[in-house]
C-alpha cells in the first residue's frame, strides 16, 4: 500500500501541495525526470508564471519544481510575515520534504532574491547553481550608498495604492513591466494580471516592505555556486545597474544579457531565456 501512495514514482500523481507550517501549504508544480531545476516565482505572481518555460525543461529531461510562495496563487495565504527569511525557509521546507539534491535554483525578480537569502542562510544545501532572473538584487531601493534603481518612496506610494486600489497597482505595474507597452500582447497581459490577481492584499503589500527595506549585500560574499545572472537591458523594475551589481558581488558569476527585454525576459524572449537556462543548468 505504502508504495502506491509514493509520490515519486515516475508516471504517478505527484504532491501539488505540500504543507510547511500547520495550516499553511504551498502550491507546488512537480513534473518530469532528471535533474532538479526549482523555479520561484516574483511578486505578485504564482508559479504559474512559468508555464511557457514548463514544457521545455521537461523535454529537455529535467525535473521542474515551482514553488509558489505563500501569500500567493493557489498557495494559502496566512496574515502574518512576509520577509525573506519567512519565504527561504519555507523553501527549504519544500526541497527537505521532497529530498531534492543539486538542483538548479531560479528565481525570478523578488524570487531572486529570495534565492538569494536561501543560498546564503542555509549554505546552498539541495542547490548546486544558480540562476537570477531579473533579480530584485542586492537592492531593490536607492541608498546613500546605493544610488541605483528606485528610490523607497515610490515604494512606498505602491504600498498606499495596494490598499486603495489594487487592481489599479497591478496595471500601473503591468504598463512598466516589458520593454514596451505592446512587448506582451493582450491576451499574455490578461493572463499574468490574473495571477497577480489571486494574490492576497496582505502578502502583496508585505512582500513591497521586504523589496523596499532587505539590503542583500552581505549575502552576496557568501555565494560559492556557479550563478547566471539573466536580465534586460530595458527592464524598468529592477533596472539592469542590478545585475552588474550582483555580477560584482557573487565571485563565480557570469551575466547574460537580454538586449530585447524589459523585466519580463521569460516572456519576451522566451526561446533565448529557456535555452540559456536549459545551457547553464546542463553543464
């Protein structure tokens, strides 16, 4: 009996949720065989975001793991703590709980960040590279001696909005996250506001905090893993200054550039962004 409850078993249904505190359970994405590669979604969305990368890796015989955070997507949504140490934790629950070893860890935007945190807290254990995408990294907001990206009071304007109008935050969000205003078409637009739609009001303005006040630059030291760094030259949320920041930062670390793309690379140059990934994941 035990062994037909084992979620492992290629070809059986795998756990699409796995609990990490009593009553909280994140939403998983578990397919395929292979190397391990965890996908972490940004703010506000859900691993939903991946869809269009799924397939690929799949194909390409790695096992792909995303791990929606809480707060998010289909995953519960508690009141409460919202800061990174919350989410790294959380994930290293998930990768403990499916006994993951050398995976490739992606995350993209506040994701990245995130993945960030968990390398450096937990000595990149269930990890063996990693990926950042768009990073939210090693700052999101300008400091006296950081004089990149966004400055904490339009951060805290997001923050005002998210409880007047949330709608309205996401598609002010929405018209700055491509290159362009028509990068995305209608329907792809459509599509990723839903997602951000499913977010709780909550986890939403909690994870702005976090973005607005964690300053990543002592974690970046503490990286030892191989690590792509994939940004756009026009991405207007966590602007490409980032990534040379980062680049700095993390010894073993390499960037590639996404001349077309905004901070939607995965959807704006999906086919480069699911090779790169599927490259440095296989070497």
């Amino acid at each position: 009996m035990e062994k037909l409850l084992d979620k492992t078993i290629p070809g059986k249904a795998r756990a699409e949720y796995i609990e990490v505190e009593p009553n909280i359970r994140l939403h998983i994405t578990d397919a395929g065989e292979g190397r391990p590669i965890v996908l972490i979604p940004g703010w506000p969305l859900s691993d939903e975001m991946y869809e269009y990368q799924y397939n690929d890796l799949i194909n390409k015989n790695f096992r792909v793991i995303g791990i929606t955070l809480r707060g998010f997507g289909k995953s519960d949504k508690p009141y409460g703590e919202y800061n990174y140490d919350v989410h790294a934790l959380d994930i290293k629950k998930v990768l403990d709980k499916l006994d993951i070893k050398g995976a490739v860890l992606c995350g993209f935007s506040m994701g990245g960040a995130i993945a960030i945190r968990y390398v450096s807290a937990y000595n990149g254990t269930h990890v063996s590279k990693l990926a950042l995408v768009g990073a939210a990294a090693p700052i999101w907001t300008q400091r006296k001696d950081f004089p990149y990206n966004l400055p904490k009071s339009a951060v805290d304007d997001l923050i005002e909005l998210n409880y007047q109008d949330r709608p309205k935050l996401l598609s002010d969000f929405a018209k700055i996250f491509s290159a362009t205003e028509t990068s995305l078409n209608e329907g792809i637009g459509n599509w990723l506001n839903g997602i951000c739609l499913s977010a709780s009001s909550h986890a939403t303005a909690q994870c702005l905090i976090a973005l607005r006040d964690t300053d990543l630059r002592s974690d970046l030291g503490k990286i030892k893993i191989p690590t792509a760094i994939m940004h756009g030259k026009k991405d207007k949320i966590c602007s490409f200054d980032l990534a040379e920041q980062m680049k700095a930062g993390i010894s073993d670390s390499h960037i590639v550039a996404f001349e077309n793309s905004g901070h939607s690379l995965f959807l704006e140059e999906t086919h480069k962004f699911n090779a790169e990934l599927i490259k440095f994941a296989g070497k």
